[in-house]
C-alpha cells in the first residue's frame, strides 16, 4: 500500500494512500463531531464523506489537516477566519457532496 506524509493538528504522519475521513478520526481518536479540514496550497476543503478515500477528493492532495470541532477555540489564523465559520455552517446544511472546497482565505487571489 501506497503511503504519504502530511500534518495532522500539527503532527507529522504517515498516511496510507486509501485513507478515509473516518480511519483517520479513528486512529488519532478525535471525536465524532470533529470536522476534517484540508488545506491544499490556496484551496481549503471540509470533508463531509467519511468513508470515500482521500485520495477520490481534493482533500487527498491536502500536506496539512485539522479536525475541528464546533465552538472551539481558534487554534491558528485559519481556523479564526470568518470565511471558514460561514463554510462550516453553510457545508453542515448542504452535506450534498463529499467535500466543500473554497479558496484559501489567508492568500491574496
């Protein structure tokens, strides 16, 4: 099986390939509610399907991830921006795709 390296919450990882939203919440324990966001150079994406592969979506090209869960505390200049706030709400009404995907916020297009 086929691996790769990212970040998750700020911790380097060997991720297989095939690897699903779900695995990935289960093998680093981070609660059901916790959203899977990717960042992938000036695209971020929320992944909404927990059982399709990373590798299926623009998620899967993602080097960083965080799981964040509603209500939390911002934990880097990301997580605090406005855009992503409206993009959780908006994406947890729609839930039609596997993943919300918009421009990075931080970066000047």
């Amino acid at each position: 099986m086929e691996t790769r390296w990212a970040t998750v919450d700020g911790v380097t990882l060997e991720l297989p390939a095939d690897c699903t939203a779900g695995e990935l919440r289960a093998a680093l324990y981070k609660p059901d509610d916790a959203a899977l966001i990717a960042v992938t150079g000036d695209l971020v994406s929320i992944v909404h399907d927990e059982e399709r592969p990373l590798s299926g979506m623009i998620a899967g090209c993602a080097s960083t991830y965080y799981f964040r869960r509603p209500d939390e505390p911002a934990r880097n200049e990301l997580l605090a921006t406005l855009d992503l706030e409206t993009a959780l709400e908006e994406s947890a009404d729609e839930r039609s795709g596997a993943e919300t995907t918009f421009e990075h916020p931080l970066i000047d297009h």
